[in-house]
C-alpha cells in the first residue's frame, strides 16, 4: 500500500480532504501533518480583526476533517526533508516516511528588512492573530501595501487602530488599484505610496528616507518567502525559492514530491500565489493520488484564465476584481461573506 504524506493544510490540501471526505480514497495510507488541529481561514481574518466574525466562525477544525476522510492526523511542524531517504523530520526529532509526498505549507513573511525582528509578520496567520490580541493598537503601521496589506489597514482601522501603510510602489497593484484606494481613504488609512521603509529601528521607529516616524507596533506584510527547508532540500526551485513544479504539480527535479500552493510556481504557466488557484490545486491533486493509487496516468493541472479577487474594507464593504471587470459595495461584501461561509461548511460535512 502506497504511503501518500500531505505536509501542510493549506487551501490546496484542505480541498484534497474534502474530496477524501466525500469519497474515500482506497489503495493508498494518507497522513497529514500539520502545526495546528484547528487553524483561521485567511479568507476571513480581515473579518475577524474588523469584529464581523468569531473567531470560532473563522476556523477549520483539521483534525476532524482529517477523521472524516480517513486520513490519519499528525501535529508537528516539518523542519526538514530528505527526498533521496523519502523522509521529513520534525521539530522534536520525529520522522515520517513516505512514497509519495506533497507539500503546501503555505508561505512566510520575507524579512530581509533590516529591523524586521521588531515587527510583527503577518504570518504565519493563527501565531500572527494570536500575538495582535496581545499588542495595543493605538498607532499601527504597515510595511506592504498588497492586497493583505490593505485589507489588514481597513480591518484594523475599522477596529479603531491609527493606521499608517507604507508602499515601496507609487500605485496599488491590479486594475482595481484606484478602487482600493479610495477605500483606505475612506477608512482614514494614512497611505503613503512610492515611500519605501528602508529599517526599522528600536521603538519601533519606521524609516523611510530622511523620515522617521514611532509607533506603538510594527506589522511586516511584505512578500512571500518559502520555508527555509524547501531549497534546502534539494528540490529545484525558482529564483525565489519556491518549487519549480510540472503541470502535475510535481516537482521537476523530484517527481515522488508534489507541491502547490504558495510554494509552488508552475514552471510553463506560472500564476499568482492566492487561495483561488491553491484550491484549484487541490482538486488536481486529489484526481491525482487516486491515479497514484490506482496505477493510472497522472492529469495535468490547468490553471483558470481568469481568478476572482475580493478584497474587504474593513467595514461591511468589498472591492471584486476578475480579469478587467471591476465592481465595489455592500453586495460585494455580502457575496465574499457567503463565498466564504459556503467554503468552510463544505469542510465541516
């Protein structure tokens, strides 16, 4: 029997459980391993941090998603893995053999700023959560103006918080850019684009230029950055460490270890890291380890031309993108609210 290991429960793995929930997968013995039983649906953190949702509302409870399709459950966080041995290591010294691996552990904050040990990273997002309900939020700032960045600006304006968001780019990205824009505007976010922060210094003190700016916390939302012990691995990886992956989601060196997700970049298409094409990614893995199983061809992923992009506000109020139509509103809010309750019922059945 094959040994399949899902390391991470990101969307893309959350999918494959649900799919397992739905129809068993025989043939193969399913482990995931995961920090964390229960974990917040990113979709909804903005929510949360704004006081629309309970936390509890927000949650994905794995351990019994796990139980529901049949996949064993295992906590603990990776720290290494050895493809030539087919093993990842834990912290605390455990070791998990495998046949097949697939990797989605979601991405990490970049901290090359210098300085950065005094801000608070976005992610990951439960210990980031954790730690926010713990600060006082009197003068934020907000190193990142991308999509996280502003969504976080409005929710944590709307929560009362001072906000500042600084921005290395003179404009928000995407068509929606001057829609996003009003909006932190409206929420009385201080935007400050085109100033780069350039350190952060004890206080924390923002630097930016010849500016130099205190404040009662510092929130890091700047790029994606892969787990250290991706490219340690020795798998191929892009110019930014993430997996190079087939359209398989195979690794291109490593074909026993899939990845997807926001470590993953698709070497002949690549595509933005979000949670629209992580769950997409899900359902071709799950059509893939039943053909893993069964001896069968493996089917090539084929990522959507188009993703929808909602963006909240902080209050009840969103901003939706989807190739060059853009709208804004209440209803948009209401239509990511339902999207989104939808997505986390279908893990709970």
């Amino acid at each position: 029997m094959r040994r399949i290991l899902l390391v991470g429960a990101g969307h893309a793995h959350l999918n494959v459980l649900r799919s397992f929930a739905k129809e068993a997968l025989y043939g193969a013995r399913v482990t995931l391993v995961t920090p964390l039983a229960r974990q917040i649906y990113s979709g909804m953190l903005p929510g949360v941090i704004a006081g629309h949702y309970r936390l509890d509302d927000a949650q994905v409870d794995i351990e019994a998603l796990c139980s529901r399709a049949y996949v064993e459950f295992a906590a603990g966080q990776v720290d290494a893995l050895d493809p030539q041995a087919r093993r990842v290591s834990l912290e605390g010294g455990e070791k998990l053999d495998y046949d097949v691996v697939s990797l989605n552990p979601g991405s990490l904050v970049e901290r090359s700023l210098p300085g950065a040990e005094r801000t608070l990273p976005v992610k990951p997002l439960d210990n980031f959560l954790a730690a926010l309900d713990q600060k006082r939020l009197g003068r934020v700032a907000i190193v990142g103006a991308g999509a996280a960045g502003a969504e976080l600006a409005m929710a944590l304006g709307h929560r009362g918080a001072a906000i500042t968001l600084y921005s290395d780019r003179p404009t928000l990205p995407g068509i929606a850019g001057e829609r996003i824009a009003q909006a932190l505007r409206r929420a009385r976010v201080d935007f400050r684009p085109g100033m780069a922060v350039t350190a952060v210094e004890e206080g924390p003190v923002i630097v930016a230029g010849s500016s130099r700016q205190d404040f009662d916390l510092v929130i890091l939302a700047t790029g994606s950055a892969a787990p250290a012990w991706l490219a340690s691995a020795g798998l191929a990886v892009d110019g930014h460490g993430f997996a190079l992956v087939h359209d398989t989601l195979q690794s291109t060196s490593h074909p026993e270890v899939f990845v997807s997700g926001d470590c993953a970049t698709l070497r002949d298409a690549p595509h933005p890291r979000s949670g629209v094409y992580a769950v997409r990614h899900g359902e071709s893995l799950a059509t893939n380890f039943r053909n893993v199983a069964g001896g069968k061809p493996l089917e090539p992923y084929l990522p959507q031309a188009r993703a929808l992009v909602l963006l909240s506000c902080g209050a009840r109020y969103a901003i939706a993108q989807r190739g060059g139509w853009t709208a804004e509103g209440r209803w948009v809010w209401f239509w990511k609210d339902g999207i989104d309750r939808r997505w986390l019922r279908s893990l709970r059945r």
